[in-house]
C-alpha cells in the first residue's frame, strides 16, 4: 500500500535518518535470491506492508496545492503548469524542450540488471534518469526511466521488480518493466494505478526476448516495439494522467547551477558506498558532467560503447530493513530523510519529502526550504541506506 505522510513527518524521519535510528544490518551474502516467480512461500505475506507501516508515524494528509506555503517551511514550484511553446514542452525528466510527442507520452521504468556477470549493459545511456538502490546480497539493482526510447531494439538485461522501485516509478507516472517478482511485490502490482508489464505474465513474450550469448536469467532484453506494442495489448493510457505535476524543477534556458553560493562544498568524487559493485563518480570540468565507473572499469552502454555519464546526482537517504530472513529489503518511499544534491563539483546538503498524496512524488529541499534546482539534462538517484552514510565518499 501506499502510505500518506506529513511535510512535517519528513523533517521528523529526516533527523532520525541522520542519527542512523531504525535500521538493521545488511547480509554480507553475495548471491541474489534466485525465485523470481512470485509464488515462493514466505513467512508471513504481509511482511512488507507491516515494514511501510512501521515507517508511518503519522497519517496526515500530505501537503498538495500549486505552491507549498512559506509558512509551512518551504518554498517549491510543485504544482506550476509546465512550459509549452509550439510544437515543444518542456520534459519532465530532463527539464529541455522536447517534442511534445515525446514530452506528453508516459516515460517507462525498466528493471535493469547489475550484476557483473550482466555487464555490459545496453540502452542504459538513453535513461534520463536512473535509480540505484541495494537488493539482496549487497548487490544493486538499477531502474532506468526512459522518455524517448523509440529505435532501442536493445534494453537490459531486465530483472525483477522490487516493491521500492515500483513506488519510485509511480512518481513519474511511468508503465514500470521488469522481469518477475517476489511474491510480496504481487499486491502492489495488481492495483488498479500500477501499470506494469512483466515478464512472467502472458504479455512477456510480446515485451521481452532472450538473447543465446549470456546464461538466464541474465539475457533478458525488452524493445521499444515489443513495450510499445505490450502497451497497445495491455490497453494502458498512452499520456501523462491529467492530474500529473512532475517531480523536479529545472534551471531555464541558458541558465546553470553552479551552486557557487551558500553552504556548498566541493564534490568532484563521489562514491555512494556500494559494497559489491563499488561506483565511483568523476566529475569532468570540461563538459560538466560525472562518468560512472564500477567493478573496476568504465560504466558503459553496449548499444553505443559510451561510459555513463550524468549531470546531476542525488543521494537519497532512506530508512530500510530487512524484512525477511531470506534478505529481502524494505525502504521508505513515502517520509522523508536527508538529501545530497551533486552538480557541475559541488554538493548541497538538503532533506527529501513525499508531496501530492498517494500519487504524488519525492521533492527535494535545501536546509533553507528551498526546492533544489537541477542543471537540465540526466540525474542520477543513488538510494543510500541511512545507516551505511558513513560509507558515502564526497571529495
């Protein structure tokens, strides 16, 4: 279920998170939990539902309107109608003009496999934003949420949803693609808002193809022909829903961020503190951007041989536990926590919050109130375990 929460829970669970309260230790296993059916037997099926509910202190309706009042702390454009000129609007991920074609189709959430074993990815690099965030085993896990993917004949591999990722779709009104599940991600999937096409339902030999050069379940690869026709099949709403306000708010044209003010430090090395893969992120002056490294090398997409490479970087730190004794996790998708914002080598310290209900999105703020401001183009969202911050190499 998705629980509301409280503008003022988000500074509450925000101090708690910076004192490391809540959390539980990570299994040091290195190896995934190979059901991926959703029909495994588990202890107790609610097991993640009483986890999202241990996290929810408070019930109160969660701050909505087309402007968050400074009285209560903050100050945001959630809400503001975005900008259209002509045959052009402005992207919700990426904050640049796009066609609007592009711009008013729904995005779509794609489970990516980060095992090494999977490496090298492919259509990674066209992601306009991408998620990293721990499974079992200390592994990580990436999401990648795609506007324009028209023309990728190769997206992947894809692996399997977990209940935290489905939530971090729904606040880009993203179709969510993966390739089965736990069974406690089941009663998630089967609300009537998750729209979702997976590889274990009978839609999935219309989405998804494997490949003969890599062993299952690594080889697993969606299309853009396959997801556009497995939305036709499925009958999913092609368009951002009408009530849709987007997640983050971008500098204008020929604008920059260059966070030259205030209580910013410097962050030209960034190592979120993965225990397998061990990321690291290079800021290059030159062109603005932080390539991605891990497992030793150069992050890079298969389809066009490039290392990944990103404009803006958030580390969201969230509280999480392990739900079962098989390792499965569960994070806070819906309070609130401290927040890093990375860009052109500097960083802010800030706090995230849950805004605009059950549907609604994580918005980000300084200490200030301020809502963050991304640099346009790609952002990267690194999911930190509130109790392993002090792994999180900033230089």
């Amino acid at each position: 279920m998705i629980l509301k929460k409280g503008w003022a829970l988000g500074l509450i669970l925000g101090a708690c998170i910076f004192a490391g309260c809540g959390s539980s230790t990570a299994p040091e296993a290195e190896t995934e939990a190979p059901v991926e059916t959703g029909t495994e037997e588990v202890a107790d099926t609610q097991a993640y539902e009483k986890f999202e509910e241990s996290v929810s202190a408070d019930e109160t309706e969660t701050v909505s309107g087309s402007l968050i009042p400074a009285e209560m702390g903050y100050h945001s454009s959630f809400g503001v109608p975005r900008e259209s000129d002509g045959d052009k609007v402005r992207s919700y991920l990426s904050g640049k003009m796009v066609p609007k074609e592009t711009g008013e189709r729904r995005p779509v959430a794609i489970m990516l496999n980060n095992i090494e074993d999977a490496m090298p990815m492919s259509g990674v690099s066209y992601a306009d934003v991408l998620y990293e965030c721990v499974v079992e085993g200390s592994l990580t896990r990436m999401m990648g949420v795609f506007e324009n993917y028209d023309g990728l004949d190769k997206i992947g591999s894809v692996r399997s949803c977990r209940n935290y990722f489905v939530y971090y779709a729904l606040e880009y009104d993203a179709i969510y693609c993966h390739y089965g599940q736990s069974s406690y991600a089941l009663p998630l999937l089967q609300q009537d808002y998750v729209d979702n096409l997976s590889g274990l339902a009978a839609i999935g030999d219309t989405v998804y193809y494997r490949t003969t050069d890599r062993v299952a379940p690594h080889n697993a690869y969606a299309s853009a022909k396959g997801i556009k026709k497995g939305i036709e099949e499925m009958g999913y709403r092609n368009i951002y829903r009408d009530d849709y306000t987007g997640k983050f708010t971008f500098t204008r044209d020929g604008e920059t961020n260059d966070l030259s003010f205030g209580d910013t430090y410097e962050a030209t090395h960034i190592e979120p503190g993965y225990k397998i893969n061990k990321p690291v992120l290079e800021y290059n002056p030159s062109d603005g951007k932080y390539y991605r490294s891990q497992y030793g090398t150069e992050h890079v997409d298969d389809l066009n041989g490039e290392q990944l490479s990103f404009d803006n970087i958030i580390l969201q730190y969230s509280q999480w536990e392990q739900i079962d004794d098989k390792g499965y996790l569960g994070f806070d998708c819906h309070g609130g926590g401290r927040m890093k914002f990375i860009t052109k080598g500097r960083a802010i310290d800030g706090n995230w919050i849950s805004l605009g209900g059950e549907l609604g999105a994580v918005r980000y703020f300084d200490l200030n109130g301020n809502e963050i401001v991304l640099n346009q183009g790609k952002t990267l969202i690194e999911i930190i375990q509130d109790s392993e911050g002090d792994k999180v190499v900033i230089k």
